[in-house]
C-alpha cells in the first residue's frame, strides 16, 4: 500500500495543481496537510503576519477544507513548526514520502532539506510559473540579468504556457487512524469601505471558487480592454486585475489566467491592455525564476550587489509604518495598507522609493512590512519588487527613486487618493 501525505503550500487548490494530481495517481491512501505558520516576530519588533494576510489565508485553507470534505477527503490543519509536525505525522502514521510544491525562497526550502534530513523522502514539483522550466529558451544559470532580454527570449522563443489541467476525478482514502480536529476562521478585521480588495466580502475570499468567478467576471466585463490604461489608478477595485491575492495563496494559477487571457483575445482581438496582463505575468515569473538562479543572494542586506549594506531610519521607518511621514501622498498610502491590507502597485513602488531613499531607511524592513500587511503578499515578488527598487536586484539604473511630488501631480491630481485617506 502506497502511503502518502500531500503537503499543500502556497498551491490551494485542486484544479491546475500537477504535484496534487500526481500524488492522487500515485497514492493508495493520501492524508493532505497544510502547515499553518507559526507567529513570529521580525527582527524590527512586529508581527510577521498581520490580521489582513491572516485572515485571507484563513478563508483560502477553509475553501480548500470543503473542497477535499466534499470528495470524501479531508484537510488536516497542523499548528505549530512545520518540520517537527510533518516529522512527527509521518512517523505515527508510517509514512515516508511527502510531495508538495518547490518553493525557491531559502526559508521554504530549508524547511524541505530538513524533513529529508530526518530520514523523509520529499517530491518537491516546480509549478507555480506560467512556463514550465522546459519551456523557457534558457537554462535557468543562463537566466538573463535584465528583464527587458528575458522577455524577448520568451517572446522571439514563442514559448507555451504550461497546459491547464482539471482537479482530479478521485482523490485516494484517507490512512487509517487519522483524526482531524475542526476549525473555525478567526473573525476579519472590520470591513473598511474604501478598500480596493475587500477581502471582508464573500466575494473576495480566499477560496478556488472565487478566484474562479473573479477571473470569469474579469473578463466578461471586459475590463482586460482598459487594463493598462487604469492599472495606475490608486484605489478602485476594477482598475487592475486583482488576480495578485489568490495567485499569492495559489487559489489561481498563472495557466489559468493565460487561458483565460487567450480565450479573450480569441473573441475580442488582442490589443495593449491585454498584452499588459501577459506582460505582468512574465514579471512574476522573472522574479521566481530569479530564486532558482541566485537563491540565499537574494536575501543579504547587499542583495545580488554584494557591495555596500543600506542604513536604517528606526524613527523614519516607525512614522512610515504608521503613515505620519508628514507627506500627504505616503502617509494616504501606508493608512491604506494599514487599514485594508492591499495597496496599488503603483503606491507600493512610491511609498517604498520613500522609505529607502529619502526617509534613508532598510529596505529589508520595508520588505517585512508588507509582508505582515499585504493580503497578496508572495515571497518572490515582493522580495524582487524591494531590491528592485533599491537598487540591489536586477535593475541596470542602479534603484528607481521616485519623486513624491510629481507622482502626486501624474497619479492623484485632483488630490481625491489623499483625502480619501486623510
């Protein structure tokens, strides 16, 4: 009898999700597993997992629950130290291989090496991209260092998407002697009217089905039409995709847009907006193929510069966090994170130019920051998007520093963003 344990990570969901399906094809009986992490608190004082993230991994695990109860599966939640918990599962149930999903960041994958260390085996599949690794027209050693040449090699390539594939037909029998304990969701923060992703609403919960229902509708309205043209705005829920808080939490895959996206402009002809999406696709899969090529570089002070080390604000940072900078557009922005876990892509890269270059303060720290706010908060992009930014990453100009002043004038002339968060 071939016994496994499935260990879901951040890939909540069963359709589109390969290692899933290749555990159920090689399983006898399979025991799914997720890890709630554990609280921590980052080296500049706050918790590492705010209340808004919580919350919305809360109702994506929930999501995922009923989906496996409603096959005759379950969903065992285990609290506490990944590793000694996983350990200690596997050896009171006898088993000894465990798949899950290849996550590239070193935290994650150390968690991996160690669980082989105490004697598991671990079939760890990479598939969060929208290419497979096979796909792409370059090792990832030969990854280019600048964006821009990555993507034409893609482009000229005329690579493939990995293909979508369903949910499995059947998922295996649960091990014998396996109790499950119920769970229930913490309550939410209170619903702030003014978010651009209110994550309160049923509609905008974690879960496999509304992330399916916000792609169809995304798309059925034709919003993919004007995407490039209103992805700047700052607070409005149809102005960008919103796609980023359930690909973060793996409720949606990246395949599952590019279909979508291609089913669209099969019907609708292709123009800028929508090549803008696949544009922004190509981003996230550049700064996860980044892991695989740099790895733990990624994570010093230095960053992939290995040069200079950046200097630290504590009361700049601590007046940033709280949104009292005394810079009207910042400090509307950082109340926003605050109150509602999301912010615009276009308020992430000024309020963190802020912080590094005129508030002088660590990047790092900005860094957890988010990843304690940030509903769509995925490793990979944020570290990527921070060093990025400061100058550390990829980027050939050295950092991009943005000017407050004219960013206020081009994004929220009328001054609504700023009273709207006053």
């Amino acid at each position: 009898m071939n016994t496994l344990i499935y260990w879901f990570r951040q890939d909540l969901r069963l359709a589109d999700n390969p290692a899933f399906s290749h555990a159920c094809e090689l399983a006898t009986t399979l025991l799914p597993v997720y890890c709630t992490p554990v609280a921590t608190t980052t080296p500049w004082g706050f918790e590492r997992i705010g209340a808004h993230r919580q919350y919305f991994e809360q109702t994506a695990v929930s999501a995922l629950a009923g989906q496996l109860s409603a096959r005759g599966s379950v969903l065992m939640q285990i609290k506490g130290e990944s590793v000694a918990r996983l350990v200690a599962l596997a050896h009171d149930l006898g088993i000894d291989t465990i798949i899950c999903e290849h996550i590239a960041a070193p935290e994650e994958d150390a968690q991996v090496q160690a669980l082989r260390a105490a004697g598991l085996t671990v079939e760890d599949h990479w598939q969060s991209t929208l290419f497979t690794l096979d796909e792409l027209p370059m090792a990832v050693e030969e990854l280019p260092d600048v964006f821009s040449s990555f993507r034409r090699l893609v482009e000229k390539a005329h690579a493939s998407p990995r293909p979508v594939i369903p949910a499995p037909t059947t998922i295996p029998a649960l091990p014998s002697g396996v109790s499950i304990d119920s769970t229930t969701l913490q309550p939410p923060a209170p619903l702030d009217s003014r978010s651009a992703f209110p994550y309160q609403s049923q509609a905008f919960h974690g879960g496999e089905h509304e992330a399916t229902e916000h792609l169809q509708q995304y798309f059925s309205r034709g919003l993919a039409n004007s995407y490039k043209a209103t992805r700047n705005t700052l607070s409005a829920v149809d102005d960008s995709t919103k796609f980023s808080p359930w690909l973060a939490r793996g409720s949606l895959s990246a395949p599952q847009i590019a279909q979508a996206l291609k089913a669209f402009e099969a019907e609708h002809g292709a123009n800028d907006s929508t090549y803008w999406i696949y544009f922004e696709l190509l981003w996230r899969d550049y700064f996860r193929l980044l892991h695989l090529k740099y790895g733990r570089l990624l994570y010093r002070a230095s960053g992939l510069k290995g040069s200079s080390e950046p200097g630290h604000n504590p009361q700049g940072f601590a007046r940033w966090c709280r949104g009292e900078t005394g810079e009207p557009l910042i400090d509307a922005g950082m109340r926003e994170l605050a109150a509602t876990g999301y912010l615009s892509n276009r308020m992430r890269q000024i309020v963190a130019s802020y912080l590094i270059f005129d508030l002088k303060g660590d990047w790092r720290a900005g860094a957890a920051w988010f990843e304690a706010q940030l509903v769509d908060y995925d490793v990979y992009s944020n570290q990527g998007n921070w060093l990025y930014i400061a100058g550390y990453g990829t980027d050939p100009r050295g950092g991009r520093r943005f000017n407050t002043a004219k960013q206020a004038a081009e994004h929220d002339a009328d001054g609504a963003y700023r009273t709207l968060w006053a």
